[in-house]
C-alpha cells in the first residue's frame, strides 16, 4: 500500500501581496467610482444639480455679483448629490450581503477594510467631481463683466467636503448596521435636522454645526466685514469626513493597524479644533469695522471726479464707478435750470453693524448733493439709483426728497426713468407692487418714495410721448416744474398734458 504524501500549502500571498492588495484596491475603487456615478439617484442628483446652477447662473445678481455672495451660492446644491451618494455608496457596501457573496469575497487578496477604503475612494472621485462643478459655477461668476469682491476658498470647499461627508457617513454606516433601511431613515432625519438649523432666527453656534451654513438676507457687505468662520468651517468638515472615513476602515478589520487608530485619533481632533474655532462668534475687529464702514464710510473710501460729479465707493466696488456715472450723466442731462451743474457726490454706503442678516434701512443724506448707493446694482436698483439722483437735482438733499409729496414727484420719476432703454418697464420695475397704475411705494436705498395715482397717469402718457418734447418743456418751466407745493395738475399742465382723472390723495 502506497502512502500518499502532500507538502504544505503554497502561500497564496506572495512577497508582492501587500502591492498587488493596493492594486486590487485601487482597480475595485475604479470600478466602484464607475458604478456609483451610473446609479440612477446619482444620476438624477447631478442632472439637478447642474440644470439648476446653469439656470440660475444665466441671470444671478442681474449680471452684476460679488463674488463673496457667490461663493456661498456654491454650498446648498452639492448637498442633493451628497445625499444620493450617502444612499448609493451605502448600497454598494451591503450589495455582497444583499447577494450572498461575502464568503465568496472572503478567499480574495482584499481583506474587507481594504473594501473599505475602494468605497471611500469612489465617494472622494464624485466629491471631487462635484468641486469642479464648484469651481465652473464660481469661475462663471467671476468673469461676467460686473463681477466685483473676492471669494472665499473656505466657502467653495464646504460644497465638495459635504458629499465625502455624507457618502462616507454612508459607508459607515453599512459597516456598522447592515440593514438597508437605515440610509434612506438617515436621508430624512438629515433634512429635518437641516432644516431646523438653517431656519429664521438661528444664529446660534449650533448652525455651524451643519455641512452648509446659508444667510436668510440678500445684503451684500465688503468682503472684510462678513465674519464668518469659513476656514475654520473647512476644517471641520474635513475633520468629520475623514473621522467617518477611518471609522468605517476601523470597524471593517483595520483596528489591528496602529495607522488607522492614530488617523482617527487625529481626525477627531481635527474635527473638535474646528467645531471650537468656528464657534467663537465675531471677532471685536470686526465688529468695529462694520460700525466704522456704517458709519463714517467717506474714511474707508476712495473717490473720483468726473465732469462735475464725485464718485466715492469701497475699494472693491470702484470698477462700478462707470456704471454709477453712465446713469446719472443720462438723468443729469434732462434736468433744467442750474441742476446741470450742480456739484454731486455719489457716495456707497451700506448698513453693516446687524451683521448678513440685518435689513435695516439707511438713513437719507442730508448734505446738498449726496447721492446714496449700495453694494447691489443690476435690475431694479438702476431706476432706483437713477431716482436717487432726480430727487437730488429736483429737491436738494436725499432727506427733502423722502418728504416730498406734491407734483415734484412727476418731474422726479421722468427724469429717472425717460433716459432709459425702456422706461415703462423700469417704472414697473422701481415700484413695489410692480405696477404702472394706481398709487405705490417707490423703491430707494434710503427712505422710500411715493407716488399718488395722479402721479403715476401724468407719468405713464409722458413716458409714452417722444422724449425730446418733454425734454424741452421740462427745462422751460424748470423753475415752476421743481417748486415746493406744486400740484400735479399743474404739473400737467405745464407739459402740455390733461389733468389727470385721479385726485391726488398723499400719505
């Protein structure tokens, strides 16, 4: 009888495992990356995604942004692709459960951390992704002709760090309950928590705590005056992300690597050193710089004269300079009587002391030729510039001109408005209640204006004459046009028109 003997077992690792285990890691996060991008709620993320920026990038800010405005823009939308990515990725780490192949998988090279770590690998590709989206929308915004301000790395990153954080979340999670229930019940406590911190009236440090952190305003402060922690905000989402990364690679067999344990150790500093930072609140150098910007702005500006008109405004915004003048050179030239030459200042003033969220309004210039603009321009803040400055050369001083109620108002608004491309637009546009009939409150950076129903007739039919007839009985009767206490059927009059049907009714 013959016995049979056999040698021991060839090693099914060789001296080139460890290589060839990062090979196959590397080729599984290529064909995870591949996979996860094809997945229909992915898909359909980045299809929103990028319809909704493309539409809404046509025509953000009337074409004129800051670009500190528009790097926060960036953050709200990646946060739809973070969440099909958490759902997907946390999908693809329970698909060999779902199929019954993890014994299957048990007798390869790569051991489950190092499935792990492809997974991460393939959230981090479409995060990156996501941050050349990131970059295109902002890149977009900084070459429209009006762009003015600077961005902040710190906010454009808050975008891309949120899907790694919400698809490493759900890598994680698969690792630690392997039920495919619990992404989706994560999905919808995500929402609500979001929700709850991002609503009116939270201003707390707990916001911060969110992936993105919106302002519920549309003012527009100097980049210097914004106080928000955006740095601090990176770093602590990329603590989170890489703490819920190394867990997930942790709880998949990697305890045993004294790599793994240190990075979340570090991590997790990481996180804490910027959850701390980025709660400290606004810095007192800040705080008094909004008061001096608010305040005395002539100290933080700079100025230029062109024909007869100084233009003073806050070192980003001087490119606007052009703009500014091109309108008030056009309702200048319309003007009678001495109004033409008339010294005017066109000063930028913004009310910075509330902070993002504050909408306080701005108190009227009260010295003779002050012309107030803000930090907004485009749409309907040209007729309303454009009526700053008809006030001002009709009555003096922004402060008379929100007291005026009388037939001074129809000399105002058609010197505002008739220089326009179309001006029966813009008069919609500068009211309200957008309307061209009945009485409404005019928009203004300073105390608004008011225009009476008989106004607003005599107005709309000298909008619709040809310009240069008015033209010639406005500076004709200039004296009598801009008169305290004229009324508007004189008024009327005076251009040639009826008295209007509706009775003058002032508030």
């Amino acid at each position: 009888m013959t016995t049979l003997t056999t040698g021991a077992p060839a090693a099914t690792v060789s001296a080139s495992g460890p290589r060839a285990s990062w090979a196959a890691v590397f080729a599984l996060a290529r064909f995870e990356t591949r996979r996860l991008l094809l997945r229909a709620p992915v898909l359909i993320a980045f299809a929103v995604y990028l319809g909704w920026t493309v539409w809404r990038t046509r025509t953000s800010w009337d074409g004129f942004p800051a670009l500190q405005d528009a790097d926060r823009a960036t953050q709200n939308a990646p946060l739809l692709v973070g969440l099909a990515v958490l759902l997907c990725a946390n999908q693809a780490v329970l698909r060999s459960r779902r199929h019954d192949t993890d014994r299957h998988l048990a007798v390869l090279v790569v051991p489950p951390w190092r499935r792990t770590v492809a997974h991460l690998l393939s959230v981090a590709a479409v995060a990156l992704l996501t941050g050349v989206c990131v970059a295109g929308q902002f890149t977009w915004e900084a070459l429209k002709p009006g762009a003015v301000g600077h961005g902040s790395p710190g906010e454009l990153l808050a975008g891309p760090l949120s899907v790694l954080l919400l698809g490493a979340f759900g890598v994680l999670l698969a690792r630690l309950l392997a039920s495919s229930f619990t992404a989706p019940l994560l999905i919808v406590f995500l929402l609500f928590s979001f929700l709850l911190t991002t609503g009116p009236g939270n201003e707390g440090w707990a916001r911060w705590l969110a992936p993105t952190v919106g302002e519920n305003t549309s003012t527009t402060l100097p980049s210097e005056l914004l106080g928000r922690p955006a740095a601090w905000h990176a770093l602590y989402l990329t603590g989170l992300a890489l703490s819920a990364a190394l867990l997930a690679v942790l709880v998949s067999g990697g305890a045993r690597l004294w790599t793994v344990r240190a990075g979340v150790a570090g991590a997790v500093a990481l996180t804490l050193v910027g959850a701390v930072a980025q709660s400290q609140g606004l810095s007192p150098e800040i705080a008094e710089a909004r008061t001096r910007f608010s305040v005395t702005p002539e100290k933080e500006q700079r100025c230029a004269e062109r024909d007869g008109a100084t233009y003073c405004a806050f070192p980003e915004w001087g490119a606007r300079t052009d703009d500014w003048d091109q309108v008030l050179t056009g309702v200048r030239s319309l003007a009678g009587g001495t109004a033409q030459d008339r010294p005017l200042v066109v000063r930028q003033r913004v009310e910075a002391r509330y902070g993002l969220d504050g909408d306080a309004a701005i108190d009227p210039a009260t010295h003779p030729g002050e012309i107030t603009v803000g930090t907004a321009w485009g749409g309907n803040r040209i007729p309303e510039f454009a009526a700053a400055v008809a006030g001002v050369l009709v009555t003096g001083t922004e402060a008379k001109t929100g007291e005026m109620c009388d037939g001074r108002m129809v000399t105002v608004m058609w010197l505002a408005l008739a220089d326009r491309p179309d001006p029966m637009s813009d008069l919609r546009r500068v009211r309200l209640d957008d309307s061209d009939a009945g009485s409404a409150i005019v928009l203004s950076r300073t105390n608004p204006l008011y225009m009476t129903a008989a106004q607003t007739e005599v107005v709309r039919e000298l909008l619709q004459r040809p310009k240069e007839e008015t033209v010639a009985k406005v500076k004709a009767h200039w004296a009598e046009l801009t008169a305290p206490k004229v009324t508007t059927d004189r008024v009327a009059r005076l251009l040639g028109l009826d008295e209007p049907e509706a009775k003058e009714e002032c508030l």
